[in-house]
C-alpha cells in the first residue's frame, strides 16, 4: 500500500473509530480535552508506524490500544486515581493476552453507554450554541477543525478558539461525564437534537457563501442522529427528528440544478427524491408515533415533510392537512418561523390572500427584521396576487438580507420576472 493509500485508510479508520475512542478515555480520565488529546497521540502515531508496518487487522482496536496505553501513563504520571491506574494496567495487560475477537468485544463493552456520555457532554447547555455545534462535528464526527471551519465558512482559528475556549468551559465548570438524571434529560436531550438540527440546517440550506447546499453536513448530522437513535430508542423525538431529517435528506438530488442554482420544493423533479431515504423517513416517524403520546415538535415537522413525500406530484399534496399540522405546531412550539412557516401552509390550502394576511401580521416582529425569508415569502404572495410591483421590490430586499449567493440570484431573477409583469396566456 503507497504512502497516500495508508494516509487515506488512516483518515478513513479515524472518522469511524474516533468517538469511540475518545468516549472511552473520558470515561478513564473524566475529561473530555484530555481524552481527545491522547486519542490524537494515537492516530499521530498511526501515521509515523502505518506507513511502514501496514495498517493493522483491526486497526481500531489498535487505536484503541494505543491510546489506553496513554491513558493510564497519564494517571500513573499524576497519580490522580491512586491505585485505579493499576487496576486499568492489568486489565490492559489482560487484554492484550485475548484473542482478537475477545478483544473488540470487551472494548466495544458500555461503548453505548460511553458514546451517549459523549452526546451529551459535548452538547451541554453550558456552552454556546457555537460552541456546541464545532465541538459535536469535532469529538463525534472526527471532522477536523479546518474541515469545520470550510463547511461554516470561518476562519480556521475562529474554530480552534470555539473548541478550546468548549473543552476549557466544561473543565471549569465541571461539568460530569455522564448521562443526565431523569429528571434533566428531556431538557439536555432538546440540548443534543439542537445541535444536531443545526449541523443538518447549514447543510440543507447554506446560510452563506456560493453553494446551495453542503451535503456532508447533512450527512454527518444523519449519521449522528441514527446513532443517537439506536443509543436511546425509547425517545420519540429522537425518531421524529431523525425522521425528518432523512425525508428532507431525500430531495437533495433535485434541489440543485445543473449549474449549482437551486430549485425550490414545488418546482423539483420528484422522481430524483431517494425513495430509500423516505423509506427510512416513514419508518422512523412510525417508531415515534408507537411509543405514544402527542408528537413533539420534530416529529410534527416529520409529519410535514411525509406530506410532501407522499405526493407524487406538487398539485397532489395535502396542504390542509400541512397547515393543521402547523397549527399543532404553533400551539406546541411557538416562534415567528414557524408562524412565517405555517402562512405558507395556508395560502397553498386557502389561497395567496388567507397567506399574506398572516404574513403582514409577522411584518413587525422584531426577530424577522433581517430575515430574508419574511419579504422572500411575502413577495411570493403579492406575484400570485397579480401585484408585480410590490412584489418585485420584496424580492429586491430578500436578496439584499441573504448571505448565500445561490439564493440572492434566484431572489433577483424572481425580482426581474416581476419587473417582466405577468407571462403571456
């Protein structure tokens, strides 16, 4: 194997092994910078030893070693565990006499439970959303800090500092490694299914820069979430948001045209949506909706995004039953987008006038001011009105409040179709 070839296999075995390892080692040392620092030992000396040894059989139960082996010359040297460290020594030693089945089995023993201490730490309430964010892609996804800092389109050291100043925050507060009690869970999990969305969101729609999309965020925040899922199954809105991050995943083959510029949700070709991942939508909003009780916010949004993946064609879809699952919405999880969400909803099912009353009641909503979305949709509503003029100058000020260069072309292109007047009959 070529040097280049092992560096890849490296960086492969990384991405998949990373969080287990580093879950692992802030069980032994209760501190997550720490642990992520000997797991980086590891894979630096993966990459001085590889490429001459080969890449081992199990290459991360190698890791895994090695990295155990920094762990406990860690307390050994500062002597904080008294005499844990020889307790971990001999059974290290234990296991190094295993076979190598026995082996991944017992290093793959309470992963789950490490894994989940890991989630939930890494997406602790304390830091800041940010923060959460650059430190769940960096612990959980083996994303590197210039790859974290290319998909959000920051400088690199913006992204150090986040991760540093994360790590310093949850030392100082000392915050546990450990699964929240009970009677914290709910408000911790809201925490992780945050930072998850988030992660999905940047990469559905770009909040700035010339790509539309940036497919590996959404596919890095799946990822998560499927594990997440298998990590506490008992949690409907784990389903629901997996759900719908799948079913959105599914159109992202026709969300693009073919020089890059997008193609909004009615105007996509339906036969390009991935009927795997609407299957795997369907069934994980079925394993939500079994465990009982009222749908909570994600999983309603799941029930949206069904809506249109059920319909075959755009004039097909349900939208009265969309805009009473806004209303749901609403009701349980009130905010100005959703509300801005829900005026959409309604003017497909009650026409364009029924939309823009309830958008011009959002024109004073001092969260809206510069979202660029609120004159974007009110625009939409004028055109089908027939007020061109109105709504060109919308779509001029939607264009002028974006940060991403695919969407302020389409916004001035809807802009100048206005300015055309209506196509002729």
């Amino acid at each position: 194997m070529t040097a280049s070839a092992t560096h890849r296999a490296i960086d492969a075995v990384w991405r998949i092994e990373s969080a287990r390892i580093i879950a692992k080692l802030a069980r032994m040392l209760r501190d997550v910078g720490l642990a992520e620092e000997l797991a980086q030992d590891a894979l630096v000396t993966a990459l001085e030893r590889w490429p001459e040894s080969g890449v081992p059989d199990n290459p991360g139960a190698w890791l895994m070693t090695v990295a155990k082996h920094r762990a406990i010359d860690h307390l050994r040297r500062t002597k904080l565990q008294g005499l844990k460290h020889e307790e971990l020594g001999r059974e290290l030693e234990a296991r190094q006499q295993m076979s190598a089945a026995d082996f991944d089995a017992a290093i793959d023993d309470d992963i789950g439970d490490d894994l989940l201490r890991l989630v939930f730490t890494a997406c602790h309430p304390v830091l800041s959303p940010d923060a959460r964010v650059a430190l769940t892609l960096r612990l959980l996804g083996g994303l590197t800090t210039g790859e974290i800092a290319r998909a959000y389109l920051v400088p690199e050291p913006t992204v150090a500092q986040r991760i540093v100043r994360a790590k310093r925050t949850l030392s100082e507060a000392r915050v546990p490694f450990e699964v929240p009690r009970q009677d914290e869970l709910a408000a911790r999990l809201s925490s992780v299914l945050e930072v998850l969305y988030l992660i999905f969101n940047e990469g559905y729609s770009a909040t700035a820069g010339t790509d539309w999309m940036r497919p590996a965020l959404c596919e890095e925040a799946l990822r998560l979430g499927r594990i997440l899922a298998e990590l506490v199954p008992g949690e409907p809105e784990v389903h629901g948001l997996v759900a719908l991050m799948e079913i959105q995943a599914s159109r992202s083959g026709a969300r693009i045209g073919p020089s890059g510029q997008p193609i909004l949700l009615l105007d996509q070709n339906r036969a390009r949506w991935d009927q795997l991942l609407i299957r795997r939508g369907f069934a994980a909003l079925e394993r939500a909706e079994a465990l009982g009780g009222a749908l909570g916010p994600y999983a309603l949004q799941a029930a949206i995004a069904a809506c249109h993946a059920r319909a075959l064609t755009a004039e097909n879809t349900d939208w009265a039953r969309i805009a009473a699952l806004y209303d749901a919405l609403a009701q349980l999880a009130p905010s100005p987008v959703v509300a801005l969400n829900r005026a959409v909803a309604f003017a497909m099912a009650f026409g364009p006038a029924t939309g823009l009353e309830l958008v011009d009641a959002l024109t004073s909503e001092p969260s809206l001011k510069n979202y660029h979305l609120l004159p974007s949709v009110r625009g939409d509503f004028l055109a089908k009105l027939g007020r061109f003029n109105e709504a060109g100058t919308e779509f001029e000020r939607a264009a002028s409040l974006t940060r991403n260069a695919r969407e302020r072309e389409l916004l001035l292109a809807r802009a100048l179709a206005c300015a055309r007047g209506p196509e002729p009959q």
